[in-house]
C-alpha cells in the first residue's frame, strides 16, 4: 500500500505528497496536462519542443541545470501524446531548491528569438537522427498516419515534419505558455523523506502565487471506428524486412486496456512467450518480434513489428502471426499460461515502486486520470481478467477491419 496526501492550492495546482522514509532523496515531479494531442495539426511537434525551451531559463533563474548541480540534484523531462512530465531528484534537505525553480519556470519564461532558433535546431536534429536517418526509424510516423484519421494521435509527438517545427514562430511559443503552463493545469507530486506539513508550506510559498489562467477545454475529435483494412508498403535502405500491424484498442480507462496488456504479455512478453516461441525460435520466420500498447488516455493502438528471416515472404510472415492471433480468439489460453503474465506484471510493478521517482510519477499520472488511488489498485484490474475475457477481447481487437499494415521492404534484399 502506498499511502499519500493530497490538497490544492487556491490557484488549483493538485499537489500529492508520499512520505518514504527509506531513502535520502526527494522526488519532484511536475506533469502538465498537455502533450501532442492538444496541438494545431499545422503545428505539431510543438509540446515536445516547449519541453526543450524549459531548459533555456526563466524570469529569475538563467541557468536551470547550474542551480540543480548544486543542490546535488538531477533533473530531465519527457513529452509524450498526453502529458509533458518534469522531474528532479535531490537530497531532502535540498527540497526547496525544486520549488523554487520549477515555480518560476511555471511563472513565466525567458522568451527569445535566440533560444527558441537554438531549441527549434536540437529538435530538428533530434527528429533527423531519431526518424530519418535512423533504419525503420521512420515506422512510427507511418504507422500512426495508417491508423488514425480524425483524433491527433495521427502524428508522433515529435511532431509531422521538420518543416512545421522550422516556422513555429516566437508568438505562438508565448501563447502556447499560457494556455497550458499553468497551475490549474499541473499536477505536483513530492515523495520521499518528507513531511507534508513542509510541503503545504513550500508549496503555497513558491506556487500560491502564480494566478490561474484559462485552460481550453478539451474537445477532440474521436477516432471513427475503422472498418476498412489499411496497407502501405515503403522501400528503405535497410538490412533486413519488416512488418508492422497496427490494432485499435482501449484507452487507459476503457474497459478493455488491462486485458489487452496481458494478451500483449502473452504474445511477446519474454523469452517463453507465443510469439518468440513459436516464431522466431522454432518455425524461425523472423528474426525478432514485439508486441506491445501504446498505453495511452484516449483509445491507442495495440502493436506487433517483426523483423523477417531472409527466406520468409511478407505473405508467410502475415500468415504466421494471423495464426498466433487465432490461437487467442479461439480461447487457447490456459489459466496457468494467464496466471503466469499477471505474477510477471505484478513483480515489475513492486520492483518498479521500490524507487521514490517512479513512485512519484505513477502517482502524478494516475491523479490525472482521475483516481490516485489507482496506485494501489491498478493491478486488482489485471487479476480479474479471466481466460474468457482474453478470448473475447482477442476477437475484438484482432479483426482484419480493425487493422493497419506496414509492409516495410528492404532495397538490400533486392
């Protein structure tokens, strides 16, 4: 059980508190509830790279990484479709150094034409290194055009293209800012050896004084569903074939999401799992396979890539993982082989709450998707799910209309 604190400032910042006395170190972590999805499709790529110009000073501090160097502190971020997540962890008894910094970002940046050119040049590189010259580095930019026709998961949160990152211009930097970089669109954890009175008390000293602003309210477009099967083939200079198979699934609240995992666990979940088994080392018609979620708020996609043996055709391959798919909705799952992924699932989640950060962000995410507590009952979820709910959600999904196919050929093979 992790027990936790929770209040709100005026201004409507959430704040959690987790108090682990085991360990030195404090977790700050500041989630912001906006990410790729919230985009202007002529923009995108735009909340990952106000994620790099969070790092380029504030209105007080000029030099983020400098003053949590020393504190003895370390710090980074991620932006992902949902969420933009800052963290830092330091020594306890240096806690109100993330205060102090994380509410001046929060506050106002130190807007320029020469840090936003400089940031807009790390993002393109990044984009170029990450997707373009990296082999089947371009597959995710693919896959999620293929599948996604209306709701903005259509882009990576890298954005479309270098070039809509090029024009973003300094205006648009600034209002992006204060639409969303504001305390009633923040979710604070604080976990370690803390106390929560202290907190309280830092928090309404650093961040009880930036107002609230007006947050837009979320209305995006839902995904129709699909009904039609989706096919691209590309040809890229790469070493060996490829295939990807894309399923619309649940989101994080649906119904469904926690029985899809487990069937991803089933299928590619390890060394002993169906698809690596079967696939890759006895019939041998690839060479590695994956299958896993994307895990996101609103309905995502449930994914399997592989990589083809040079003797097996696209047509083999498709046909040997429609084959383990079947094996799925004609309830082939025993409860041992189901037990099995649900005790692996359980042991990464303990082994991963053993550390304060990780901790800390299960718990800033869980809160914005309505219920903290989900930290401690998220896996009562996965130990309802029965054989026959992995059947019937294996029909569901695993359907040729529901399907989005990227067929990725391989120039050195001719």
């Amino acid at each position: 059980m992790i027990n936790f604190d929770k209040f709100e400032l005026d201004n409507g910042l959430q704040v959690i508190v987790h108090q682990d006395k085991t360990t030195p170190i404090a977790a700050f972590n500041l989630l912001y509830k906006v990410g790729s999805r919230d985009e202007n499709p002529e923009r995108t790529g735009f909340a990952h790279l106000f994620e790099h110009l969070m790092f380029e000073g504030s209105i007080n501090i000029k030099d983020y990484d400098h003053q949590i160097q020393i504190a003895g502190g370390e710090n980074n971020a991620f932006t992902n479709t949902d969420i933009t997540n800052y963290y830092i962890t330091l020594p306890k008894q240096n806690l109100e150094t993330a205060f102090w910094l994380e509410s001046d970002r929060m506050l106002g940046l130190d807007f320029s034409e020469k840090k936003l050119e400089i940031q807009k040049n790390v993002v393109i590189e990044e984009f170029n290194q990450r997707y373009l010259n990296n082999p089947y580095g371009d597959w995710m930019l693919m896959i999620r055009s293929l599948a996604y026709h209306k709701h903005p998961y259509m882009w990576p949160t890298i954005g479309k293209n270098t070039f809509q990152i090029e024009h973003i211009k300094l205006s648009e930097v600034e209002a992006f800012f204060y639409k969303y970089y504001a305390p009633n669109n923040a979710i604070l954890v604080v976990a370690g050896d803390v106390d929560v009175d202290e907190v309280k008390r830092l928090a309404n000293k650093w961040f009880g004084p930036i107002p609230r602003r007006v947050i837009p309210v979320r209305n995006l477009p839902a995904e129709p569903k699909q009904n039609i099967p989706q096919t691209l083939i590309v040809k890229r200079d790469v070493p060996t074939n490829a295939i990807y198979k894309a399923y619309h699934m649940d989101g994080r609240l649906g119904p469904d999401y926690h029985a899809s995992n487990l069937i991803s666990d089933l299928l590619a979940g390890g060394d002993s799992s169906r698809l690596i088994q079967h696939l890759v080392k006895q019939k041998k018609t690839f060479v590695s396979i994956n299958a896993y979620i994307t895990g996101e708020s609103d309905p995502g996609l449930f994914i399997i890539e592989g990589k083809l043996n040079d003797n097996i055709s696209f047509e083999q391959a498709e046909e040997s993982i429609n084959a383990e798919l079947k094996l799925l909705c004609n309830n082939d799952v025993t409860e041992e082989e189901l037990t099995k992924v649900k005790n692996n699932i359980e042991m990464r989640n303990i082994v991963g709450e053993v550390n304060v950060l990780n901790k800390a962000m299960n718990l800033a995410r869980f809160t914005m998707l309505g219920d903290t507590n989900l930290i401690n009952t998220n896996i009562s979820y996965y130990q309802k799910v029965s054989t026959a709910d992995i059947t019937n959600i294996s029909r569901k999904i695993f359907t040729p209309d529901n399907c989005s196919t990227l067929i990725y050929k391989s120039s050195q093979n001719g």
